[in-house]
C-alpha cells in the first residue's frame, strides 16, 4: 500500500464505521495499526467515541490463542510491535555499536 494512502483509507474505514458498516480489517503494517490507534486514542472534537477492537491471534503450546483490547497498548501479544521493537534494537547496533 503506498503510505501515504494509509490515512485516507483508515479515515474512509472510520466514517464507514460510522455508518454503522462492521468492517474486518487485518494488516501487518505498522502504520495501519498505528493509525486505528490514534483514531481511539485521540477522537475527532464532536465526534462519539470509537468502538474499535484490536485482536491478537498468537500460538501456544496448546494451539492458536486470541486476545482483544480496544487499545493496541493493552495487547500482551502484538507480532507488528514486538518485530519494530526488534527492528530498532538491530538498528541501534549497527549505528551506535550498542
């Protein structure tokens, strides 16, 4: 997806929402993520609060698990965060030496 079409179509998701639509959408995109994020965390003056559920599905011992939140900050398992954070330390060794 060209980034700098991500928050046009995450706004056109939102207001279809809105709308009352029940939209699914699944990514592994950072800024996606991010951007639904955001959308709960700091809502439009005059606008209704979200009702946004972010869902992890991550595998255990015995089998797929699932977790919901309504913010991505409560997630225990986010694969998206967890490889960025990854990313960045890799990063900072290579700049840095640390």
């Amino acid at each position: 997806m060209n980034p700098k079409m991500i928050k046009p179509i995450v706004d056109a998701i939102i207001e279809l929402a809105k709308l009352g639509v029940q939209v699914f959408v699944t990514t592994h995109d950072y800024f996606v993520q991010q951007c639904f994020d955001m959308a709960v965390a700091y809502p439009a003056k005059d606008s209704a609060p979200l009702d946004i559920n972010f869902i992890a599905l991550y595998k255990e011992a015995n089998g797929i698990e699932i977790e919901s939140a309504k913010r991505l900050i409560e997630l225990g398992h986010n694969s998206v965060m967890e490889e960025f954070d990854a990313l960045y330390d890799r990063e900072q060794v290579l700049i840095n030496g640390y």
